[in-house]
C-alpha cells in the first residue's frame, strides 16, 4: 500500500467516525427520569422501620410509611407495634391498608407477612 493511499483511508476512516459518533451522541432525546419515584416498586417485601425516613418525611410515622410507598417500599417492620397507643395503631393501619402496603415481622426464622384489611 502506497503512503498516500494509507493516508487518504485513514483519514476518510477517522472522518466516518467523528460524523458517526457526533450523530450517536445527538440521538432521539429521551426525557430525563424522575429518579425521586420509581416507576415500579421492589420485587422483595422490604419492610421499613419507623424513623429511617424522618429526615425525609418528618417525624409521623404515617408520613413516612407514604413517602416510603412512594419510593418503591411495600412493606412495614415495627416489632414496637404493641407498646404504641390503640389509636396510632390504628392510624398507621389505616395508612398502610389505603396504600396497600403490608406488615412484616420476623420471628426466629420464620418470616411472617400480613395483609392489612
């Protein structure tokens, strides 16, 4: 291959891919996603503790459990169920029943999930 033929090649080469590269990087715009609600929730049952998203919904545990169910939880963990007054209990069943969510508890091994009715 003669100098000037390697040259022109190349150089037609290296052209094709900018152009084809600067076309790729243009593409069809796509909207950005909203990361702050997931389109889908988790596969698994996580379940959340009252206080883990204080910081990000407030100190009402209802407030919580609904931005959680916002944010692709499910599920609720509160072995402290029992020392909290009737009422908020049945507040927080409520909240989780209207959202659909589901309470879940660990026991020895055994993992137990109930449907809020």
């Amino acid at each position: 291959m003669e100098r000037r033929q390697f040259m022109e090649q190349s150089a037609l080469a290296s052209a094709s891919l900018l152009g084809s590269s600067s076309l790729l990087a243009e593409g069809p715009k796509k909207k950005s996603k909203d990361l702050s609600k997931p389109e889908n929730p988790f596969h698994l049952y996580y379940g959340i503790h009252d206080g883990m998203f204080k910081n990000s919904a407030g100190n009402e545990f209802t407030d919580q459990l609904k931005f959680a169910y916002d944010m692709g939880f499910r599920a609720m963990e509160d072995n402290g169920m029992m020392g909290r007054t009737p009422e908020a209990q049945k507040k927080i069943g409520d909240t989780m029943a209207s959202l659909g969510m589901k309470w879940v508890y660990l026991y020895l091994i055994k993992v137990v999930m109930v449907q809020i009715h």
